[in-house]
C-alpha cells in the first residue's frame, strides 16, 4: 500500500520548521512504523536528500527513545504501545498520517523529530536514585515486601522515560514522569529513608527545568505507552505534602 | 525549604489553588443553603440576610473570602501561564486521548469559564449586595426579598443568571475533583467516589443557584 505523509523537517533549533509532503511507496502491512519511515530515507537518501532525522534503539518498546505525535496523539492510536510497536496494518492504502517532534521548552528541538530530553535526566538526578550503601549483596528475603506493594512500585518503575506525558499535556508538564520515580521510591524501604528530601528535590528539578504545572487531566495517563496511572500523581502531591510537614 | 518556597512550586501552588478553591465551595454551599431560604418565604429571607449582615463578623468573613478568591485567581493564572511557556511552539494537529483521560470541556476552560464567573461575581455584588435598599416592615430590616423580585421579574436577568450558573457548574465538574488529585486526597479505592461527588455537587449547586431565578420569576 501508499501512506501519505506529512512529516515535520526543521533543520536544526534556530532553522524554521514545517510540514512536508511525502509518500511512501510499496508498504507491507507487517511493517513497523520506523521501517516504514526506514523505507522512506532510504528513498530520501537514493535521491541525494536529506533523510528525516529521527532518534531509535530497541524498537522493542521498552528503551522510549523514539517518540512522536502520529496524526495529533503521542505514539499515535493504539493505547499502552509505543509508536515504535505501531504497525502498518493499522493504516490503509492512501491514508495520511502527520508526523510532528514532542513539542516542549524544555524538550529543544536539535532535528526534525529529535528533541533533547536531558530534562528528564536532570530530574532523576534530583533524587531519582537511593544513595544507601549496600555493601554485599543480602539475601533477596532479608527485607518483606508485600506483593501487592511490590506490584505497585513495578507499576511505576514501569515508565521508560519517552517523554509522551509531556507531549500530550496540555502544560507540558512532567508530573507523571517525576511522580512515577517518585511513588515506584517512596513505595519500597530501600527508598523510604530519603522519600522527602527526594520528592522536593524532583519537584524543584522539574519546576527549573521549564516543564508546566498539572492541570489533573489525565491526557498523560491516557497516552502513556506504559499505561503509568494517574495516582502516581496523587502520590507524589501526597509525598510533597507530607515532607513539608517533616521539614518543620 | 520555608513554607512559602515550598507554596511556590508547581505542586505548591496547587495545593494553594485547591485549598482556597474548596474553602470557597464551602461557601457557595452556605450561600445556597441560605438563598432557598426565599422559599420559605420573604419575612424569613431578610430575617435571615440581616442576622447574617448583623453579625460583627461578616465584615472580617467577608476579606477573608475575598482574600481567598484572590489567591485563588493569582495561583491559577499563574499555573496558566506557567503552562502557555511550557510550550512555546503549539502542534500542527492535535487530538483528545480518550480512554481513561478526564479531560472534558469543563476541564479545557476552567481559565474562561473563571473569568466570566469573576465578571458575573462584580455583577452580582454589585447588583444585590450594593443595589436598591428597600425597607422592610420591620425597623432596620432590610428588604432584600423585594430587590430579588424586581431584579428578577425581567427575563434578561434570570437568562444571565441560569447560564452564569451553567458556567460555575463546568468550573466546579472539574474544580472539586482536581483539588482532591492536587491535595494528594485521591486515592485509589476513593477516585470513582470523589470523581461522583464532584460532579453532584458541582450539579446541585449550579442546579440549586440557577432554580432561584426561575422560580422567582415563574411563581412569584
């Protein structure tokens, strides 16, 4: 089958962006989305242009280096799939697909459909982490977790960080992503110790990092890949709001 | 970290959004509470307005409303704004995600449907609150039951009145709920209940402010 496409170009931050007309020709339907824009830069590339720059890893689903908005929506149609996991039998012969970049300050466009999500990496290392000196490794039952707590804190550690919360936010906020490292911490003893210095340093993180506020929603929840609920955000307002109390 | 700087981050000044945007819900519930009172009849209707406006504490009640409407508006602009300059650069297509989204028209235009309820509130004050004074036959009692009759026997006035609460109705669908997400209240084995009760509420409010006007007019 023939997709037509509009893909966002923009050479670099500074350069003006737009739209642009393409068509890709000979489309399996087994095709993921990247091989089908794959298929197109080779053609781009066979005709001496300049081919649409876009940023992949795993295309597993699982590394969330690859992200766009596909025809509106971060990681387009389906619900809890990443648009690396989106295949070509979703669309027919002669549909129109628009592809834009995650459009946030503090995600600067660097080429086309890559934006620099160091953000991301500045609130991790707020807080995201447990600074506990482990030693040797205990045995694995030495500390009880309950597995419905487990569960929960697996939930959130789900998120891989692509920056689709953001994209779909009216704010462009971060709440989810932060609330998720957040709450996955805040949920296990290992990360308990340093919950309230660690959920006011990430909010400060995100805060000077230029992301909004949260609105409540819930346009990130709907568009995560990973499904990452919306409580986390009530969690991390819950943590915040009982480390202010810690610190009198 | 001091508690202002703690206030003036984003989840900060939503807990502020929240706390004075429910603190004012509880007095539109007193307000409703009392305005049926002008069912009951006009004798207990300004009975009731002059025991309240007797009371040496309705002028300090009064800035402490104002106060919390104020911050309220400043906080929310404020997120507004903050979220304007998150994204500078706005999608060439953009689409609604569905599923378990809560976003919803009442969600979409809190900032709009705040400011025309902030230009209905100076309508109202100004309206009643500062409008005709009317004698009642008691000595010293007003008759704000006669103001209320006369302002609304036109039906320009009950029209501005049912939509002005239509509005409010929008605003509070997603007002009270989001304060309970922002507040860290919303839990999961609460979050279909609070979700319920912000939207009754929201209804029987806006329901119970725009039946004033039209039973008013229609029985009156």
């Amino acid at each position: 089958m023939n997709v037509h496409l509009k893909v966002w170009r923009q050479a670099g931050p500074a350069a003006p962006g737009g739209l642009v007309d393409y068509t890709a020709t000979g489309v399996s339907a087994d095709m993921s989305f990247l091989e089908m824009l794959d298929s197109v830069n080779e053609t781009l590339i066979a005709r001496g242009e300049d081919p649409i720059a876009f940023a992949s890893d795993c295309r597993e689903g699982i590394c969330g280096t690859f992200g766009v908005m596909v025809d509106g929506r971060p990681h387009g149609p389906d619900p809890c799939t990443t648009v690396c996991q989106l295949h070509m039998r979703r669309y027919n012969d002669g549909d129109t697909i628009v592809i834009e970049p995650w459009q946030a300050r503090a995600f600067p466009l660097i080429k086309d459909l890559v934006v620099d999500r160091t953000a991301f990496d500045t609130i991790i290392q707020a807080g995201g982490y447990t600074s506990v000196n482990t030693g040797g490794a205990q045995d694995a039952n030495a500390i009880l977790i309950p597995k419905t707590v487990a569960d929960e804190a697996m939930d959130s550690a789900q998120c891989i960080g692509c920056g689709a919360c953001v994209a779909g936010c009216k704010n462009a906020s971060a709440a989810l992503f932060t609330s998720a490292k957040i709450t996955h911490l805040s949920l296990l003893p290992q990360g308990q110790m340093e919950a309230p210095t660690r959920v006011v340093a990430m909010i400060e993180a995100m805060d000077t990092s230029g992301f909004g506020g949260c609105s409540n929603e819930g346009e990130c929840e709907a568009v995560c890949p990973k499904g990452i609920s919306l409580k986390n955000i009530a969690t991390m307002n819950r943590e915040y709001r009982k480390a202010l109390f810690a610190n009198r | 970290m001091t508690s202002l700087k703690a206030l003036s981050t984003s989840v900060g000044s939503k807990f502020l959004v929240a706390l004075t945007g429910l603190s004012l819900v509880g007095f539109l519930i007193a307000h409703l509470i009392g305005n049926l009172l002008l069912l009951a009849g006009p004798d207990t209707f300004n009975a009731y307005g002059h025991a309240l406006i007797s009371n040496p504490l309705v002028i300090p009640a009064e800035f402490g409303l104002l106060g919390l409407l104020l911050l309220h508006i400043y906080k929310a602009l404020r997120h507004v704004l903050l979220g304007r300059r998150a994204r500078p650069h706005r999608y060439t297509m953009r689409q609604w995600a569905g599923g378990p989204s809560r976003k919803s028209w009442s969600s979409t235009t809190m900032a709009v449907s705040g400011v025309i309820l902030l230009i209905f509130l100076v309508t109202h004050i100004a309206t009643f609150k500062f409008g005709p004074y009317y004698p009642s036959a008691d000595e010293g009692v007003r008759d704000l039951s006669r103001l209320v009759q006369e302002v609304f026997s036109s039906p320009g006035y009950v029209v501005f009145y049912v939509v002005a609460m239509g509005i409010i109705g929008m605003h509070l669908r997603h007002g009270i709920s989001s304060a309970f997400q922002s507040l860290g209240l919303m839990t999961p084995g609460w979050t279909s209940a609070v979700l319920s009760v912000g939207l009754g509420l929201a209804v029987i409010l806006a329901g119970g402010f725009a039946l004033i006007p039209v039973w008013v007019y229609l029985f009156l």
